[in-house]
C-alpha cells in the first residue's frame, strides 16, 4: 500500500505570498497600484504582482530553484494569457475615471500632509522665537546682577577715562 506524503501547511512567508495569490486570486489586491490595474482589468497573476502584493523580494518566487516552489507552482497554475486592453470608449472612459479619483486621493492625502508639515515649522519656529526670548532675559538678568555689588555703595570707575589731576 502506497501512502501519499501529507504536505505540510503554509506558513510564515510561505503563508504570506499564499495570501497575497489568493488575494489577487479574487481580485481585490491591497497593494495600490495593483488595485488600479485590478480595476482596469489589466491585472496579470505572476510572480513579480504576487511579490509585491505580499511585499516580499521577486525573486523568492521568480525563478524554477527559488526558495518556494509550492507557491510558484500554485502562481503558474493561475498564470493565464494577457486579455486585450480595453478598446470601447466607454471601457477606457472608466478607467480613465477611476484613475483620475485614485490621483485625486493621492493629491488631497499628499495635501495634508504637507498642512501638517506646515503647522509643525510654525509651531517649531514659535518655539524656537519663545526660547531665544528667554535666552535673551536670562543673559540680561546676569548682565544686571555681574553689574552690581549688595551692599555697598560704589562708584564704578572706569579706566577710559583721564584723570583730571594731570
């Protein structure tokens, strides 16, 4: 009797790209790019889209001894033909739509983080106004205090001066 070996179960790296084959798989990718080529439909199942959808290194997957060979064979397995880029106007009319929302959000995200970086200096800067401020009181605080003598009462003399016996 024969006994077919049991294959051990996904894990760790393994697990991810199984995830992220899975994901494309079903085609909803969380990578963006992907996602954008998901949308238009020109999305295509491999080792480089699978790699970068789990965030992994290409070439853990992207050769015949590569260090996952069940999970190349699966990607191969889902490998199929490119499909025609869109050719109605209606198809490249959407897809022109949808990439133009993607780089929308990626303006008004880009956007606010430059306001954030923006009140960040200000406030930095502020900051800085403030402390040099205090800087300046204390220096003029030692001033005052080098300047003076408790308890006496002296006159400075100050040798610029010529006496006047001469």
């Amino acid at each position: 009797m024969c006994a077919k070996k049991k294959e051990a179960p996904f894990v760790g790296v393994e697990l991810e790209f199984k995830n992220a084959l899975d994901r494309l798989v079903a085609g909803e990718p969380t990578d963006k790019m992907l996602e954008i080529k998901a949308k238009r439909g020109t999305l295509r199942i491999g080792p480089s889209s699978v790699a970068v959808e789990a965030g992994r290194a290409r070439t853990l997957i992207g050769h015949a001894k590569c260090a996952y060979p069940r999970i190349r064979t699966l990607i191969e397995m889902h490998m199929e033909e490119p499909t025609e880029p869109p050719t109605s106007f209606e198809e490249i009319n959407r897809n022109l739509r949808e990439d133009n929302k993607a780089l929308q959000l990626a303006v008004k995200l880009a956007m606010s983080r430059v306001a954030a970086m923006h009140r960040f200096v200000k406030k930095t800067e502020r900051d800085a106004e403030r402390r040099a401020k205090e800087a300046q009181r204390q220096i003029e605080a030692m001033r005052e205090r080098s300047n003076r003598v408790d308890g006496a009462n002296v006159v400075a003399l100050h040798s610029d001066r010529q006496s006047e016996t001469d």
